[in-house]
C-alpha cells in the first residue's frame, strides 16, 4: 500500500512539470538543419529584418518628401523682398 501510494504521488507531481503551450525547437547543437519551411526561426527572423528594412525605407522617404514639401511652402510663404 505504502508504494502504491509513494507511486501515485510521484506521478501526479511528474505529470505538473513540464512547458505549456506549443512546444518550440531547440537549437541545433552542431551542424546547420535544413530550412523547415515558413515556421523555421531563421525564416521567421529573416522576414522580421526584411520588414524592418522596408519600414526603415519608407520611414526616410516619407521624411525626404515631408522635408522637400516644407521647403516649397517656405519659399510660396516668403514675400519677395522689394528693392530700396
């Protein structure tokens, strides 16, 4: 009785370990694994710096317009200046 009891507690405290949730690859600890598709974290990074990249490149082309743009309203909002 007495290991039928210290069996079914040890069970019960084995079954709480563990991750909840999806369970994520270890890294590798050699070599280079092929590519598994669009859920590898290597493709999953590489489309993060790809976005990054491109919110990066209309970030600056929004200010080079925004800054061109104020520049022709200046020059529209500054009166010619008369001669004396």
């Amino acid at each position: 009785m007495r290991t039928v009891l210290i069996l079914l507690l040890s069970v019960s405290a084995l079954s709480a370990c563990g991750l909840r949730g999806p369970l994520k690859r270890a890294t590798p600890l050699w070599g280079n694994p092929p590519n598994e598709g669009p859920l590898d974290p290597r493709t999953i990074k590489a489309a993060e710096e790809a976005a990054a990249a491109e919110k990066a490149r209309k970030d600056a082309e929004r200010k080079a317009a925004d800054a061109a743009r104020r520049q022709e309203l200046e020059q529209q909002a500054t009166p010619p200046a008369t001669p004396q």
